[in-house]
C-alpha cells in the first residue's frame, strides 16, 4: 500500500528539514506552507514533492482538512512542522501502514518544552493519531482538540516506552511559550479542561493553578514546576481573553477615549492659559 504525508508549515525553517526527513518514508510527501516569510518554503521544496502555498492563519487545525484533501493514497500521516518521528517510529509505520494491520495508530507524544523532555513533567505520557486509514478520521477545527475517530476503527497504540513517539520541539523558552498563548488563548474553539466561570475569575484562577500544579509530585524537579506553572498561565490568560470577548471588553476603543479627552484638555488649557501644546509651540522652534 502507498502512503500519503503532509505537513503544514509557518516560519519554522531551523526545524523544517529534520521535521521532513522523518516523514519521507512516505511514497508521496506534500507540505503547505501558510505564507512563510522565512526560508521554510525553499528549504521544504528540496525534501517534499509539493509544497502549496496558503494564507496565513494562526493554527494548524484550519488546514489540516485541505491539506488530507491534497493526498492522493489511503493511508495518511502527517505531522506539524515542530514535530518529528523517532527512528524507531519510521520503521514501525512505514511498515504498519504498508502491511495495513490497524486503523488509526496512536503515537506517544514526547514534548520538549523549554528545550528539553522529562518523563516526571505534567505532559507525559500523552499520545495523538499521527497515521490513519483515510475515513477512519476526522480532522476538527478546535485548537488542540485533535479530530475525531469515525465509525469502530482499530486503533494501534505502541507502548510509551517502546521508543515509537513523536517529538514535539516546539516551545525552546518561556517566551516562546508566551508568544503562543497569546496565539491560541485568542481562538475561541479550543480543547480545554478549564471549566470558564466568567463571574467568579479569581475561583477559576485558583482552581487551574490548583490544577496544574497538582501534577507536581512532592520531589518535582525545577524543571517540572517550571513547566506546569507555565501551564497554568496559559489559562490564566484565557480566563481573562474569555471575560472580555463575553463582556464586549474593548480596551483600544477606551484607550482612544482617553486620548480624544485628553486632546480635549490640552485644547482648552492652551485657550485659558495661552501655553502652547501642539503645532503652535512645535512652530516656534521650527522658527515659523
């Protein structure tokens, strides 16, 4: 059986290449690419057999259903452009798909955030579908919330400490990590476990810290508290984001109020005093 991968890509061009090389297993290897202003395209077009170029929008989720529409063979894998196979995960989907034994294959997920993986950390273990047989699986629009399986497919699901996983190198320091909360707390269709409770803010706070850090061992190394304090401002923030869209909540338009009354001020402190506050006193020093 012949297989079909895809990527979707944005601005990734330190990764780009490593990401590919763990795909190209695959007998057809398509790559779109969301308006890279970097050399992600370039770099792409020497491992992939087509790279499509599409406008840019903030998360994978929104393209990833035109992209499965791009391949050509039943079988699917696919990745993001900060994810990479394992070696030991090339040589057991090249030939789990090819020999077509399962469905769907459930891949252990080994985030690296803040540049490294640990095993004691809030996210692991995790696994996500990687591979499926086409029909077997939906791709959905909420951020983060993966897709959904369709109908009784079997699902392959290698053991964690098998080796078969995907490397997710995708937040390399805290404000990296910062850069995408802002990102994705703004989308409003995102997988959470956050339960929102608009009128009672602080509540909600403390109980995703609570959360959070809970999964925190007693002996949690620096790194691991690290990390899940990490988590827990990333829906800290959206506890606010999710107050202001629910509220209207305009800040730009209260700042421009702010700025209309107080050239209002400066209009009536330069009638009732004479002192110059704008293009009469710049004016003066230009000599005009």
């Amino acid at each position: 059986m012949k297989i079909s991968g895809f990527v979707i890509s944005y601005n990734r061009e330190k990764l780009i290449e490593t990401c590919l090389r763990s795909i190209r297993f695959v007998d057809e290897l398509i790559v779109v690419d969301k308006s890279s202003t970097d050399a992600t395209a370039a770099s792409a077009l020497r491992l992939a057999d087509h790279v499509i170029t599409v406008p840019w929008s903030p998360t994978v989720e929104e393209t990833r259903a035109f992209a499965l529409e791009q391949c050509s063979h039943d079988r699917i894998v696919f990745l993001d452009d900060d994810e990479c196979f394992s070696a030991d995960a090339i040589v057991y989907l090249d030939r789990e798909l090819r020999e077509g034994k399962a469905d769907l294959y459930a891949i252990a997920c080994r985030h690296h955030i803040l540049g490294r993986h640990e095993e004691d950390a809030y996210y692991w273990p995790e696994r996500h579908v990687r591979a499926f047989r086409r029909g077997t699986f939906r791709f959905g629009a909420t951020v983060h919330g993966g897709g959904r399986i369709e109908g009784r497919a079997l699902v392959a699901e290698p053991a964690f400490d098998s080796g078969i996983c995907f490397h997710n190198i995708s937040h390399a320091d805290t404000a990296t990590w910062i850069e995408k909360t802002n990102r994705y707390t703004a989308h409003p269709d995102r997988s959470s476990t956050m339960e929102r409770h608009p009128d009672d803010l602080l509540a909600t706070a403390r109980a995703q810290i609570d959360f959070w850090l809970g999964k925190c061992s007693s002996d949690a190394t620096p790194y691991s508290q690290s990390v899940a304090i990490l988590r827990a401002v990333y829906d800290l923030v959206d506890i606010v984001k999710h107050w202001e869209q629910k509220e209207g909540y305009d800040g730009q338009a209260l700042f421009q109020a702010t700025c209309r009354q107080l050239q209002d001020d400066f209009d009536q402190l330069e009638r009732r005093t004479g002192i110059a506050t704008g293009l009469a006193k710049r004016s003066l020093f230009d000599g005009r």
